[in-house]
C-alpha cells in the first residue's frame, strides 16, 4: 500500500539543475511541520555543518559538491519530547520526479557524498548529527 503526503515544494536555483526543497506537512512521515522561519535557520546551520563536514573529507576523492548543488527533504519528528527537523540532502534525484519528492522522503543506502542526512534542534538552532552517506 502506497501512503502520500502533501509537502511544500520549492525549487533551489543551481547552475547546472533545479532541485527541490521540500518541507513535511504532518502525515506518515512528519509529527509536525516546521514554520518558514525554522527552516531558514536549519538553511542557515546547515551551510556551516556541510562546510565543516566538507573540511574533514581534506583531499578525500569523496569531496562533496557545494551545498546550493543539493535538494533537501525537511520534516519535523519527535525525540521524546524534543522537536527535531530532519534533513535529507540529495545531489540528484535517483530518477524520482519532484512530486515524487514531496511525498516521500528519499530512502539511500551509501551513495557517497551526493547524499546527506542530518538532525537540526530549531530551538538551540544546532545540528545534533549531520553525516554524508558512505560509499560500499
């Protein structure tokens, strides 16, 4: 049984292809759906995470593209009580269409550094966890 869900959809401008930025409505995959504002914020901390991250790979054949080179999936979960925005970066789509995006959250196994996943807490405003997807 296939299970939708509604998801606001916006298009990051890159240089060489358009890839989405999805936000969760509430639903089988998002408890809550982050405001405008935490996302900027998450946009915001996630620039300098991808960076350091980016850093640590050094001379790394795995060295990631820049960040405006990746789509996003945003969603809002629970950690016990702790609201959590979970982010899932994507440098290509893996033949998923936009719409296909917005309703389910893109599901990698390694994949290298074309894909990312991280945990933003909007109230400290800090990733707790952000990693690039290994390579098998």
């Amino acid at each position: 049984m296939t299970v939708w869900a509604r998801a606001h959809v916006a298009v990051a401008e890159t240089q060489s292809q358009r890839l989405p930025i999805i936000t969760f409505e509430v639903g089988p995959f998002a408890q809550w759906k982050p405001n405008p504002e935490q996302i900027r914020e998450a946009e915001i901390a996630l620039r300098i995470v991808f960076d350091e991250a980016a850093i640590k790979l050094g001379g790394s054949p795995l060295k990631p593209k820049d960040l405006s080179s990746y789509g996003r999936q945003y969603f809002g979960k629970m950690k016990d009580t702790l609201r959590i925005i979970e982010v899932i970066g994507f440098c290509r789509t893996l033949d998923e269409s936009h719409a296909q995006l917005s309703q389910t959250p893109l599901v990698v196994l390694d994949g290298g550094t074309c894909f990312f996943r991280g945990e933003y807490d909007p109230e400290k405003k800090v990733f707790n966890s952000f990693y690039f997807h290994g390579d098998a």
